[in-house]
C-alpha cells in the first residue's frame, strides 16, 4: 500500500495562488484544511484547481490537478517545469507595460509554451478584476483593469509555487475524465477537493465564460452523480457551491454534510454588492 500522508504543513514558507481568479479559495481553504486536519490519505485531488488555494494550503506530497482550461493548465506545468523562463517573460511585461501594450498582448498569444505561460499571467495580473472570460471561439476578451501599478512579476512566489508542484500530476481535462477514465484515479483512502463553477444566485451574475463551453445545470448533475460515486467508493469528497436549493438537493444528508459558509464575494460589478454571501461547504 502506498505510504500516507496527512493533511498538514509541511513547510515553514507556505506557497500561495499565482493566479487572480474568479471564485478562489483563498479564504476558504483554511476551513477545507481543518475538515481533514490529520487525516491520514493517500493522494489528493482537485479536478478544478482553478486559483490552486487548497492545493496550496493543504500542500499534498502526491497530488494531480486538473481543469478544462487549456491556458490555465499550461500555466501550471510550465510553472513547474519552466519558471525561470516564465519570470523572464513576465520581467519583460513588467517593463513594458500600457495599455497598447496589453491590448497588443491580448491579441498575439504566443504559441512557445512558457511564452505562452506568461502570456496568461499578464493579463490575470492587468485584467479587469482579474477575470478569465472568453468568447465563442475561446478568444480571451477582457479590457484591461485601472491598476496604477500592477505587480505582475513576483519571483519569490512563482518559485515557491514551483517547489510545492514539483510532484503533482497537471492535466487538461473534463473533471469527470480526470477522476474516472485517466488514472490514477481516486479510490478509498483518497480525497477528492470539488470547486466547480458556481451556480449563479441571479439572472445576471453568471457573467463570465471560464471555458468557451459553459458549466450548465446539466453539468451539476453530473458532477453529483460522479460525487456521489466516489463517496460509495469510500473517497473522502469535498465540494463547495453556491447556496442554492439545486446544489442542497443535489448533495443530501445521508451521505453528505452541508455547512454553510459566508465567503467575501470577491467580484461584483457594483462596489456596494460586494460583502460577504453564504455558500455550502459539502462533505462526506
């Protein structure tokens, strides 16, 4: 049987997010991390690693990270593998930034991978509110965010997110290809971390595209069935989600446990709407 870890820190200097993103984990990830605060597990999951809050705070020896954005997973490997040379693409951005310069950068992503890593990270540090949005034929279309003096480079953190990647399996996938046909795939003694695309609470609050394909309701159901599987198969899941009556029947007690939560709304487009909401926290 492979060895155990168990979910605590194992280093003095905590790497963090190097990615603004919609919907992150940074401030719930210390509730997840206390959910399975010395238990002992094999290896950790996350299908949509998104920001990598979890990840991060949680820093599993043996991981695999996933997510249906090309870009965003492209970021990751070369982070891991290329670092320097994504610091020293990201040092040239930071030199030349304006706004001619963002728009020309949107609009010529390069095909070099760590170029390309770069690229990603340029404009989720000068976007507006750091949104990943794109279109129908997957080309990003944020205007640039009113930042006076954006920190698009920070080398320390790009190399500490490096170390804490070094053995993680990162790939491009459906979430439900990553935990049911690519292997290896989550079994007892594992845990699976969820944070899907939320539910949106309005009408108007699913603003953005996070992929070119949208995460439809038909797309939760799915995500609750492959849970519901997993939790049978002894996996301990973890999963967060808007407070909504879909999500709450989705996930019922018997098998789960549904906490709520009041997380900062990080993005709303009208400044007296941003506070904190409540959200489900669900666990087996």
């Amino acid at each position: 049987m492979p060895a155990q870890q168990s979910a605590q820190h194992t280093s003095s200097r905590a790497p963090v997010p190097f990615v603004k993103w919609a919907g992150g984990k940074a401030a719930l990830s210390g509730r997840v991390v206390k959910l399975v605060e010395g238990e002992p597990f094999r290896r950790y999951f996350e299908p949509f690693v998104g920001g990598g809050a979890v990840f991060f705070a949680l820093r599993p020896k043996k991981a695999t990270l996933s997510d249906s954005n090309p870009e965003l997973i492209n970021a990751y490997t070369q982070i891991q593998s290329n670092v320097e040379k994504v610091i020293h693409e990201l040092v040239h951005h930071q030199e030349t930034h304006s706004k001619t310069h963002y728009y020309s950068v949107r609009a010529n992503p390069p095909k070099d991978l760590p170029a390309r890593a770069a690229w990603f990270l340029y404009l989720n540090r000068t976007c507006y509110n750091g949104l990943w949005r794109v279109n129908s034929t997957g080309g990003f279309n944020v205007p640039m965010g009113s930042y006076k003096n954006p920190r698009i480079v920070n080398p320390e953190k790009l190399r500490e997110a490096s170390k804490a990647l070094k053995n993680a399996r990162i790939i491009c996938a459906d979430f439900e290809a990553a935990i049911t046909r690519l292997r290896p795939r989550p079994v007892f003694g594992d845990i699976v971390y969820f944070d899907p695309p939320y539910v949106p609470l309005s009408k108007t609050s699913q603003f953005t595209s996070y992929t070119k394909e949208d995460f439809t309701e038909d797309d939760q159901r799915r995500l609750a069935r492959a849970a519901h599987v997993l939790a049978e198969r002894g996996v301990r899941v973890i999963l967060s989600n808007s407070e909504t009556p879909l999500i709450r029947s989705l996930f019922p007690d018997p098998p789960f446990t549904t906490e709520v939560v009041h997380m900062p709304r990080a993005i709303s487009s009208v400044g007296s709407k941003r506070g904190k909401v409540p959200e489900l926290l669900i666990h087996n």
